[in-house]
C-alpha cells in the first residue's frame, strides 16, 4: 500500500523541497464531516497515498471534527494555520468515525503566508489524539517526515500538532522537523509536539530535527512510554546558534516510565515533570548535548516541579549540567549510572537519589541561588523520600571540585545538605575530588528512627577540604560533628556522652573484680 513516488519525495525534501508535486485537494467545508464524502473536497482525493491533502484553518469558524471512515492513505497532509487573532486557534479534529486508520508519510503544518499573527497567538492546528496513526504500511519499514513550522520572530506565536496512537513496524523511523519561519530568535516563538498515550507498537525509533534556526522545539510526553518501547530518541541541534534546546515536558498526572533512550547531539535537552509526580526515564541519555532540569521549558512555556529520575545504567551524555536556575526550580533523581558528565550547577530545586555520577576531567560542582530574591532554596539528599541511600558525585582521579555554597546576601538562600538516619545507618554522599564548604551552608538531619550506632559517616571526600557548615539542624542529642578524620564527616559521640559510657565501663569492671 506503500505509494512508490514516497521515495523521491523524501530526496525532495532532503533537497530543500517542501512537498511534493502530486495533485493537491483541498478541504472545503467549515464544519464536520467525512472524509470519505468527495462533496467535501475540491476534487476526489486518491485515498493509496498519490495527492497532497490541504487543511486550512483560516476558513474554519469552529473546532470541526473530520471522520475518516476507514483506513486512508496519505501521502502528504499539509495543514496551513490561521494567524489573524491573539486568540487560540480553530483546530481540525480527525477521529475514525465509522473506523479507520491513518498512514501518514509526510505531514507539513505551516502558517498561512498571506496572514500576519498578532503577539500571544497560539495554532492548536491539528488533533490526532482520537485515530491511530501509521508511519508505514504495517509490514514493510519505512520513513516518514514531518515539518511542524511557526513563524514570526519576537512574537508569542506557537504551532501545535497532538497524537494518539503511533504504531509502526521495526525499522521504521518518525523524523519530526522542527522550523522556525523568520529566524526564530525568540524563546515564545515555537512548535509543539504532543503525545497522549503510550505507544507500546511503535517498534520504531525518534529523529527530532531543529531547523533553519528553530531556537526552542517542545515535545510534550503525557503517558508511560509514548517514545515508543526501548527505542532510540534522537534529538539534533544545529551546533551554531546560542542556547537552541529542545525541550521534552512530561505534562502527565501521575509518574511515569519512558524505557527509550534519549541521544542529544549539540546544544541543550530541557525536561520537567509535572507537579508532584515524576518521570522515570528507564533508558540511557547518551550525545555531547547539555543538560537542564528546569520548570520552564521556554521563556512561557512552564510544565512543574516534579521529579525526573534517570534510572539507567549507562548514561553517557558528556556536556553541562544545570538542575534550576536561580528564580526556577529543578528537581533531579539519579538512581542508575552516569559517567562523563560535564561541569554541574545546582541552583534553585534539588539533586537526590542513590546513583551515581561521574564527572569529565577537570569538572567543578557549583551552586547557583539568586542574590537579591528571598526563600530560594537548593537541596542536595542522598536517598529518596525517607530511604537511606549513597549518592556518588565525581570521578576518582579526575581533578574534580566541589563547592558547596547558598546565596551571601541578606535574603539567607541556603544549600541543604539533607541526611537521613535510621538505627544503625545513615544517608551519605560521595564526593570524588576537593570540597569547600562555603556560607550559607545547612546540614539537616532527620531521625527515621532510634539511633543505634556509635558513629555514622554521613559525608566522603577524596581531596582537601575547606570550610564546615554553617548551620546544623535536628543534630541528634549526645552527638556532634567531628571533621578530623581526613577524607570523612562524621557524626560522633559528644565527649560528655563518651565520659557516661567510660563510667559505666569503668563501674562494670569494678562490681566484676568484687
């Protein structure tokens, strides 16, 4: 089913093409209806994939719903989006209707060039969220393209495509191509990608392109493994250009688990989890990309506070880390393996988990709170949630420095340290490399339940240290901090206590002799 001229336009638009040179047919009506209905098109569609099918939404008045009413093969679907009003956009609705499928081989979202889109202009130009969609044929692998462009620079003006069910067969390959019309310099100028649902049938992998300077790309993840299963996301970035990112929010209610694994070549992958949940990435982040964990994707574009966890065992991804900025929150959880990482910047949110993360050679972990704001706060908590846990930073032998430091201002915007006891073991973090302690520095401990041991090591360093910390809350009665082991914090019996316990030695040997 698999229309032959699909390979000469993909070289088309490897070419510098935009589509291709098939018959175009154009929906005509402005309300609800069936595809399979000729009377609601210029001309009859070729439903084995020959013509290019045209949405307009500028003709639309209302959010209209389109029925495919059995399976339809398109070669090209091109959707030109209305850009008249600061409101939300009229969206084209495709369900099954009496049922269907879609195979798409090449989707181009597009403004309509006559018009000119006013600031704070959303396209919502396409709902697929209701009709399962084919990128190949069912058996045979395949590639399908697809160009998602807004327009416009300086302008709030987003274009935003949202699917449901994505099936493929092995091999094949969704490559989404993100544009940015007019140069794309501002950080409210960007397309939308949204996946509803988990796509336990696409057997595919993920190539998400940023073009012709398309400064920030998002993809918005609202289900356990809408990436597809154990497939391979590729994000890439032209390698000119200042801070171009693509942004992945996982927007879903509850947590969730995404099992592909994310390669970022150049520039910067942002991702943040909705409030109170967290998004568990089974996979590996692998490329030369950077790293931020920050609520607002882009400079409008804000998803929550939740937790992104990455809990796989061979994270490689090689550029810079940053977990929040200094008026934003980020939470990141690293319970797998992580090696080579980039220089690490912690600034408002918190790094936790019982993982580990070496650092390239020569990387420094920083902290970064705001200087002129109040109740900006960073937390680093080995562990998670009340469970005793390990967290490694660095790499023995690589030159690796940290230093650990709230905001020096008036406002007193601290970094926690956060340690959990539980009889008779304890929270500890493993630093690989020098470590200075500077102001605004707190310890917390929290007793989960009676303490048991004589000591507890709570903190390891592999070089010199510098400083201890400034403030010490929940310090457990009879113990105190004791710094003079070299490469060690220690949590340790106060003399007093040590005293009683000689005592009571001492009067046991006494009765014993007697």
């Amino acid at each position: 089913m698999r229309h032959p001229s699909f390979a000469a336009l993909a070289l088309a638009v490897a070419a510098g093409a935009t589509w291709s040179t098939a018959a175009e047919v154009d929906w005509i009506l402005d309300g609800d209806g069936s595809w399979a209905d000729n009377a609601n098109w210029s001309s009859a569609p070729d439903w084995e994939g020959a013509d290019v099918l045209k949405l307009n939404n500028s003709i639309l008045t209302a959010n209209r719903t389109l029925t495919l009413d059995g399976d339809r093969v398109i070669d090209t679907l091109h959707v030109y989006t209305q850009a008249t009003s600061s409101s939300d956009d009229f969206t084209y609705i495709i369900t099954p209707g009496t049922g269907g499928t879609l195979q798409l081989n090449k989707l181009v979202v597009d403004r309509n060039d006559v018009l000119s889109p006013s600031t704070g202009y959303r396209a919502n130009a396409l709902d697929l969220t209701n009709v399962v969609t084919r990128i190949d044929d069912g058996v045979e692998s395949a590639t399908s393209v697809w160009e998602i462009m807004p327009s416009y620079v300086n302008s709030y003006f987003v274009v935003k495509v949202s699917l449901g069910q994505v099936q493929s067969v092995a091999g094949s390959l969704l490559q989404v191509d993100f544009w940015a019309r007019g140069g794309g310099s501002s950080n409210n100028n960007h397309p939308v990608l949204t996946l509803t649902q988990s796509n336990l049938n696409f057997l595919g992998d993920i190539t998400f392109n940023g073009r012709n300077g398309s400064k920030n790309f998002v993809v918005e993840v609202g289900a356990s493994d809408a990436l597809g299963v154990n497939n391979n996301v590729n994000v890439k970035l032209p390698t000119s250009g200042a801070d171009l990112s693509m942004s992945i929010g996982f927007t879903a209610t509850t947590n969730t688990t995404h099992s592909s694994n994310i390669n970022v070549e150049n520039q910067i992958l942002r991702m943040a989890a909705a409030n109170g949940t967290t998004a568990t990435i089974t996979g590996n982040l692998t490329g030369n990309g950077r790293l931020i964990i920050d609520q607002n994707l882009t400079g409008y574009y804000s998803i929550g506070t939740g937790t992104i966890v990455l809990a796989g065992d061979a994270n490689t991804l090689s550029g810079d880390v940053k977990i929040g900025e200094t008026s934003r929150a980020g939470n990141l959880r690293v319970d797998g393996t992580w090696t080579g990482a980039g220089n690490i910047t912690l600034g408002q949110g918190s790094l936790s988990g019982s993982g580990s993360i070496g650092m390239a050679e020569n990387k420094v972990f920083t902290t970064l709170l705001h200087t002129s704001q109040a109740n900006r706060h960073a937390y680093i908590a080995p562990g998670t949630n009340g469970t005793i846990g390990t967290l490694t930073i660095g790499t023995a032998g690589n030159n690796n420095q940290f230093t650990l430091q709230g905001a020096s201002n008036t406002q007193t915007n601290w970094l926690h340290l956060q340690i959990d006891l539980d009889g008779n073991t304890s929270d500890l973090l493993v630093l690989n490399g020098d470590l200075t302690i500077g102001a605004f520095t707190r310890l917390v401990f929290t007793e989960l339940s009676p303490l048991t041991a004589s000591s507890y090591t709570i903190l390891t360093y592999s070089g010199s240290l510098t400083g201890t910390f400034v403030d010490v809350v929940g310090l457990p009665e009879g113990y105190e901090l004791d710094y003079s082991t070299p490469g060690q914090i220690n949590l340790v019996p106060e003399p007093a206590a040590l005293s009683l316990l000689a005592l009571g030695t001492v009067g046991l040997l006494r009765r014993r002799r007697r």
